[in-house]
C-alpha cells in the first residue's frame, strides 16, 4: 500500500484540483460550535479540526428524501421505474468514526435483497478519511469500540504531521486520484512521523466508561429489565434526534406522492426513527413499543447487542452525536456505565 | 439527473385482480394475476401491496403454492391503504413486491400431527397452510383445525369452512365470542377447544395465528398439553413497511432484535419466546 504526502500549503490546489472534475464535500464551520458536511470550492471553506457534524456523512448516501420509484397512472396499466440519483462525488475529511459508520450501513444494504439506490450513490463517492490525533470532546466514546484508529472504508486517508498530510491510499480509485495530482510519496522519515501519532494516540486514546467492551454483550443480555430504561424513559422526549444524527441509524418510511397532473406520481423514501411513537404502531392500532422507554432500550439494543450476531460488531462507532444532539441530556457513556453497574463487568 | 435501475428491489410486479367478493362488512377477498409469472410463495409468506398514489400495505397471502397460477388476499379495512382496497373490483390493477418472510415449516411438519389454531383474521394466513396441506394431505398425521371468532357474521371463509366440517380426514371446531340465538356451534374463547384435542405432543406440530393477546394463552394451554416450544408455530403481527429487513418498523423487541419481516413472520415459540410481546 502507498502513502503519499501532501503540504498543508498544497491543500487548497488539491480541493480544487478535485472540485474541477467532480462535487465536493467536506466539513464547514456552521458557527455556535457546529459544523455540516458541505459542498466546498476551496480549502479555505474546510474546517479541518472539528467535532462531529450534525449529521454524519450517511446523508449522501441515504439522502433524508430520496425518490425510489416514478409512476404512470395514465393508462389502464399503471407503469413504474426505479430511480436514483447518484452524482459523482468526493467527500473529504471524514473522521474514522463515520467511517465505521459508512462500513455498517454498506454491510445492512449489501444484504440481500440489497438496496441499490444506496449502493449506487457509495459506489459513485471517492471517500476521503481524516485522523483524529487527539479527542474531539468529551461525548465520543471511539476507543471503546475501537473506531478511533482507521479500519479500512476510505479510499485515501489523511493524517495530520504538522505542516503536512501523510495520505494512505486504500484503493486503487484513491491511487488514481493521489497519481493524477503528481503527489510524492511518503518517505521513511514520514513513516516514522506517522507511527509517533499512532504511538501517541494509543496514549491519548482510553475505554471511556471503564466496562470492557467484550463483557457488553453478556451485559445486555441480562439488561432487558434493568430500571435505566425507565429512567432514560421519565426524561426522554422521543424528538428522533438522537437517530437522525446516528452514522449507523437507517430506518426509514416511504410514501406516495400523485404529481399535479394526477398522472404520474413518485414513492418517496425518508428518515424515520425508532423513538416516534407511531413508529411501531400497526393498522388496527396496536403499538408494540408504546413506552419511551421501551422505545430507548430498543434503539441501544440495535446498537449493542442484535448487530453483534449478525454483523459481529457494535453499531456504535463512539462518534457522541446521539448525547450531544440530545435535549434531555441521555448521554450514552453514562447509559453504558450505569447498566454495567453491579454485573462485574468494570475493568 | 436521475439514471434508471432495473435490478432495483423497490421495482413492483404488475398484478391484475381476476376476482374481488366482499366476505364480511370490514373484508374483501381478492384473486390477483401476476403479469410476469407465478408468485412463488409459500405458505405463510406476505406481499407488499401498492396502491400507486395511496401507498403500499403488507398482506398475508391467503392461498396454497399448490394452486398456481394465481394468488389470494383477504384485506381487513385496518388502515389507510387497506380501506382503499375495499374500493378494488376486478379487472383493476395494483402493483405486487414479494412473496417475502420465512414461511411454515411445511417440510418439518411432514409425518407429523398438525394442530392449526386460528384467531379473527389469522385464518387468512392460516389458510395458505390449511389448503397446503389439504392439498398434500398424506404427508401429515391427524389434522385437528380450530377456529375461532367475534361472531358467526365475522367468519372469513364460510363455504371452504363448511367443507372442511365434513371432511373424514380433518377434525374442525370453531367457536365464537358471541352468537345469535339460532347458534348452534361453540360459545367461548378458542383456548376453550385446546382441552378437548387428543394430542400426542412429540409429534405434534401447533401452528397459531391470531391477535397478539390469543398467543399468550393459547400457548399456555398449548404447554399444558406438552407439545414442545419449538413445535408451536406462530406467525407475528408488526409493520412490515420494506419487507427487506432495513426499515426498522418490523423489529421485535427480543434479544435477538429480530425483523417480522424477514427472520418471520413465523417463528417458532422456541424463538421468541423471550420477546417482551409477542
């Protein structure tokens, strides 16, 4: 595998470079702290040290709405067709938390019968990783779940050496893009620059709730009537924010739309969540999730136990969104910390 | 700038309805045609039902494989796209995805005693096993069918129903909440024709389907006749909105978080037992 180098001072002529021939994202400072993924023209609107945007970059992958089929009623015959929209495109600094956020949603789509709209629109994206060599704040919980180091789901990945960038190139559609802006490749002495950050990250980097993390599992197992769930229940609103920020949250609702022709119409796809109340109702009325707390020990068992026999691997990638979005203040470390309590579990 | 996928799982098959009779005052039945071929369902599979406009529904199928050619719903008026069903005649069109979810165990059934209890609506996909089985009828031991609902006005399926009474080869009781003066059959719940069953619980395959508080005790009278936990087949009632194990509105609360629509809607009581409901 190849590493190239790119000076700082060089990043701009490289956004631009890739904005030339194609869409490209990167975070942007929104302001009061916050940041978006965004279309970017130049370096100069890329916020390089940020916290984690408000909505992970599953957005270009799983747009909020997104049109999966187009209609004609117009004849005896309805005819259909399925769409999708999927524009080349760059997406760059993406922190290694959304990218292990990226890896478990293409794994769900992948799986048959696979969902070609998102599948598409990954296959058409260059993805572009950035290290983190220090915390973002004091919400992610990245080493826990070992998301704070790359793990593959990029095809070109920077890390920060100070006045310049070492990029790892995973792929041979990254190659082509590092090969086509003539960067020089990486030298023994920046290879040695590089293994210092991971040395010091394994420093920086700790469990953040002290429950190792091979004992969570055997942990929710025994949780389904542990009074946390109650608890997060008496305080959470069930706004959905904490599943619309999430890197590995999915769900979604579709509906018909009738163009004003009243002939041809589209189905619609968009975000839904776990934590609506309607969302487990069934017609007739019947609620399976009527309580919120229900409905929060559902959404931290999607992320902890049912993904780890499937997927074998936690659907949280340590990111923080769902505790700093949150109104009611449900922090997910704390959540963690206080089902581990009394199973002997801490380390 | 949209392009155009063809292998998408989102594309619906084009079904034609060949017959539509309304049962009862809340349910229609439906005869549909696919344009491009068979369904190839199983017993126990679903469709996802669309509306082009209205929406999609997921429905039981209520017809046996064994009757090819075309296949059959009976839609309740419960909801949004499944009361604009009712409006449905023959000759209209609606757009078919599917047969999805894991059907009956039929294969593991055979050489067995088959108990199939069916609440309300579940007879619909009950039916799709009842009629498999008629069908394939020497494959399976005794065959005991009961049947229970509301009213003898609520009873889907009547004339199929009356057959089945005189069958040699099946037993069928059937009891309702209330009847008029002139009912002559059962009066009670349907946990109250367990007891009677001569059941030899080893070789006993039960198959329930009925609204979620039947389960409960319907497995308990089921348990007291020791028929083991994974011979008791129950077909699970959720929102299965995409059918593919993604939306997220199908997901039981279970340990293993399983999608009705995809791990189910048949489970076997071994299976989800520890679901906080089933």
């Amino acid at each position: 595998m190849n590493y190239h180098i790119l000076k700082k001072s060089g990043l701009d002529g490289f956004i631009r470079a890739l904005a030339r021939k194609m869409k490209v994202c990167a975070p942007v400072a929104k302001g009061y702290g916050n940041y978006a993924f965004e279309e970017v023209s130049s370096a100069k609107d890329i916020a390089l040290s940020y916290i984690p945007t408000i909505l992970p970059p599953k957005k270009y992958f799983m747009p909020q709405r997104e049109r999966l089929l187009e209609f004609d009623i117009s004849g005896e015959k309805p005819a259909e067709l399925a769409v999708v929209d999927a524009p080349e495109m760059a997406i760059f600094g993406v922190h290694t938390c959304d990218l292990a956020g990226i890896q478990c949603l293409n794994m769900v789509f992948s799986e048959k019968p696979a969902d070609r709209n998102y599948l598409r629109r990954n296959e058409k994206a260059l993805i572009m990783g950035l290290e983190c060599n220090g915390y973002c704040d004091g919400h992610a919980s990245c080493a826990l779940v070992g998301a704070h180091y790359p793990n593959g789901g990029y095809d070109l990945f920077f890390t920060d050496l100070g006045d310049r960038f070492i990029i790892h190139v995973n792929t041979q559609k990254g190659e082509d893009v590092a090969e086509g802006l003539k960067l020089p490749r990486a030298t023994p002495a920046d290879m040695a620059a590089l293994d210092k950050v991971r040395e010091e990250k394994r420093r920086v980097f700790q469990n953040e709730i002290g429950v190792d993390p091979a004992l969570l599992p055997a942990i929710f197992d025994r949780g389904m009537e542990h009074k946390v769930w109650s608890e997060l229940g008496g305080r959470c609103v069930s706004c959905g924010n904490c599943t619309n920020v999430c890197p590995t949250c999915y769900c979604f609702d579709m509906a018909d739309t009738i163009n004003l022709d009243m002939k041809t119409g589209h189905r619609t796809r968009t975000w839904d969540s776990c934590q609506l109340e309607n969302f487990a109702v069934v017609a007739g009325g019947e609620n399976f999730r009527k309580l919120r707390a229900e409905r929060q020990r559902h959404r931290y068992y999607r992320k902890f136990k049912y993904p780890l026999e499937k997927f074998y691997r936690f659907f949280c990638t340590g990111c923080g969104r769902c505790t700093r979005t949150c109104m009611a203040k449900i922090s997910l470390k704390e959540t963690l910390k206080a089902l581990a309590v009394g199973h002997g579990g801490r380390i | 700038m949209s392009e155009i996928i063809n292998n998408s799982s989102w594309r619906l098959r084009m079904g034609r309805i060949t017959a539509a009779r309304r049962m009862t005052a809340a349910e229609k039945w439906f005869e549909i045609e696919l344009e491009d071929g068979d369904l190839e369902h199983e017993p126990g599979q679903f469709v996802q039902v669309e509306l082009f406009g209205v929406g999609e529904a997921p429905v039981s199928v209520c017809s046996s494989p064994t009757r090819r050619g075309r296949f059959e719903l009976t839609v309740r008026a419960a909801g949004r796209l499944t009361t604009h069903m009712q409006t449905l005649k023959a000759g209209d069109w609606v757009g078919i995805r599917g047969p999805f979810g894991r059907p009956f165990p039929v294969k593991l059934m055979i050489g067995n005693d088959l108990l199939l209890v069916a609440g309300g609506l579940g007879i619909a996909p009950l039916r799709s096993l009842i009629n498999y089985v008629m069908d394939n009828r020497r494959e399976f031991g005794k065959v005991d069918i009961l049947l229970g609902c509301k009213t003898p006005e609520d009873m889907l399926f009547g004339d199929e129903v009356k057959a089945w009474e005189k069958r040699l080869d099946v037993n069928f009781s059937c009891t309702v909440d209330r009847g008029a003066p002139d009912w002559k059959g059962n009066v009670g719940l349907i946990t109250s024709l367990i007891p009677g069953v001569t059941i030899a619980p080893e070789r006993t395959f039960a198959v329930v389907v009925g609204p979620p508080i039947m389960y409960k005790f319907v497995i308990a009278e089921l348990a007291a006749k020791r028929v083991p936990e994974r011979q008791i087949i129950l077909s699970l009632e959720r929102h299965m909105k995409c059918g593919m194990g993604k939306c997220g509105h199908c997901q039981i609360d279970h340990p293993k978080n399983y999608y009705c629509c995809k791990d189910g809607p048949t489970f076997t009581y071994e299976e989800v037992k520890a679901a906080s409901r089933l």
